[in-house]
C-alpha cells in the first residue's frame, strides 16, 4: 500500500513539474513587483513593477539584480554567496518567506512575483530589513560549546572531544542552521511579543544542550525559561514549514521544553576528550 502512495506521490510531482516547464516554456518574462520604501528620505512605502526576461534556470535573486542592473540601480537588496548557504538573501516571494538565490522562478507558476521584506525585522530600505534584535537573542542563548577542557592552552598538543554517530544525530539536524531570519518572519509569536527569543535562538539553545561536548546548562536561563521564553511557543510549525535547510526549529523547541519539563530523561554522558602528544594517545 505504501509503495502505491509513493508513486502516486511521484506521479503528482512530476505533473506538477512539466505544469511548471510548459508554463515556463510559454513565457519568456515575468513581471517582478518589489517593494520600495526609504524613510531616511522620506520615500514613503509603495511597489514597483519590472520586467523581466527569464531562463529555464532563473532564480528570484537573479530576476531582481537583472532590475537592479538594467532598469533601477537604486534597489535596496542584500545578498551574498547566491548558494543558500549565508542566509543573505532572505525576503518574502509571494507572501511566503524564502531565500531569493533558492527560489527558481519556474517553480512559483506565477507571471508575476511579488517580493517584499521580512515581516517582524525592522525595515531599513526596500527588501533590507535590521537584524540587530534577531542576533541579540541568538547571543542570548550562548550558541557555543560551554566546556572548560575545550580552552586548551597548550597548542602544542592535539585535543579532540570523542562522540558515537548516535550522539552526533541528536544535533546534527539543528547545526545547519544560517541564521537566514525565515523562521523569525514567519513566526506568529515573534509578531506579537518582540521579548520572544525566536525559533532560531531557541532551536539553537536545544542544539547546544544535546551536544555531548556541552558542559553548561542553559534550561535554567532566564532567556528561555520565562513567560516570554520558550513557553511562549504556540507549536504553530511555521517556522519548520519555511525552513530551507531543514532544521525543524519547531521540533528542537518541543525537545527543549522536554528536558525542562523532565518529560524526556536527559541523562547526557559528556564526551570524553582526548589528546594525543608527540604520536601518543592519552585520555
């Protein structure tokens, strides 16, 4: 039964595929509506319209450098490694957060595309929005391994800290996190309490706290136990359904508030480190 429901899973796929080749087929542009608004000179809010000529391979990061070099040098975007991997590129396309360089044109079915900034950052200019508050309540959390062994002074000597494959897959999933802010955006919370630490800094709290490398406590940390902390979280999951690496901050807030609650036992066994001086290995 399951191998039926996969493929018909595969045929829907691959229908809603070749809906989206042929439509692309017959398009060879597509209208790009971007927001614009510049206090600092006082451009009050409103869209403006480009088009844009399209390739089978043309993202939403490529449509809008082609308006920002060929038809209005003034619009304000923010961008990077155009590889999904720095998290700049973060903007709402058709009202949905994404990372623009992630996001093929082809696969939104749609003449026109609408891109505007994330919603909960405050806006700077046009798609560029201010993460200052966002990274402070990352920092809040302490996003690294708190272990006294790990500030090794003596350079001369090689450490490493020993973890099994199953110890590693208990973090794995939330260390891909790039800070891209989709998460954020698509929050219901953070919109309504700014004193939410987010799905990021609280996925990343439970990140550091399952890694056997960890030492320190961060359950008992007013950032994250507080009426503004993690019991805030609603578990709506927009913040895993935007997520485009996968990590399911939804998911890793739910485990953190386990431990807290001692729903699930975290007897956490500390890695055992090791250090290896001149070809020898010593624990």
């Amino acid at each position: 039964m399951s191998g039926i429901i996969k493929k018909i899973s595969m045929l829907r796929t691959g229908s809603k595929l070749e809906r989206s080749k042929k439509s692309l087929r017959a398009r060879s542009s597509i209208v790009l509506r971007v927001y614009r608004a510049n206090k600092a000179i006082g451009d009050s809010a409103h869209y403006d319209t480009f088009d844009v000529p399209i390739q089978r391979w043309t993202t939403v990061l490529d449509a809008l450098l082609y308006a920002k070099s060929y038809k209005d040098t003034s619009i304000g975007i923010r961008y990077s490694c155009r590889m999904a991997s720095c998290g700049s590129c973060g903007m709402k396309i058709n009202g949905i957060p994404r990372l623009a360089c992630y996001t093929n044109v082809s696969e939104l079915e749609s003449g026109v595309i609408s891109c505007e900034p994330l919603t909960n950052f405050p806006l700077i200019r046009d798609l560029v929005t201010d993460f200052h508050q966002f990274f402070s309540h990352h920092k809040s959390v302490r996003p690294y391994i708190i272990n006294q062994n790990a500030d090794l002074r003596d350079r001369k000597e090689l450490s490493e800290f020993i973890q099994s494959p199953r110890e590693v897959d208990e973090y794995l999933q939330s260390s891909y996190c790039i800070k891209c802010g989709l998460c954020y955006s698509a929050c219901p919370t953070v919109a309504t309490d700014t004193k939410f630490p987010g799905p990021q800094a609280l996925a990343q709290a439970y990140r550091y706290s399952a890694d056997t490398r960890d030492t320190g406590s961060r359950e008992d940390m007013k950032t994250i136990d507080d009426k503004h902390g993690i019991w805030r979280c609603h578990f709506a999951g927009s913040c895993s359904s935007v997520c485009p690496k996968g990590v399911d901050p939804a998911l890793g807030i739910q485990l953190l508030r386990g431990h807290m609650m001692s729903f699930s036992k975290h007897n956490k066994k500390i890695a055992e480190l090791k250090h290896h001086s001149h070809g020898n290995q010593t624990t």
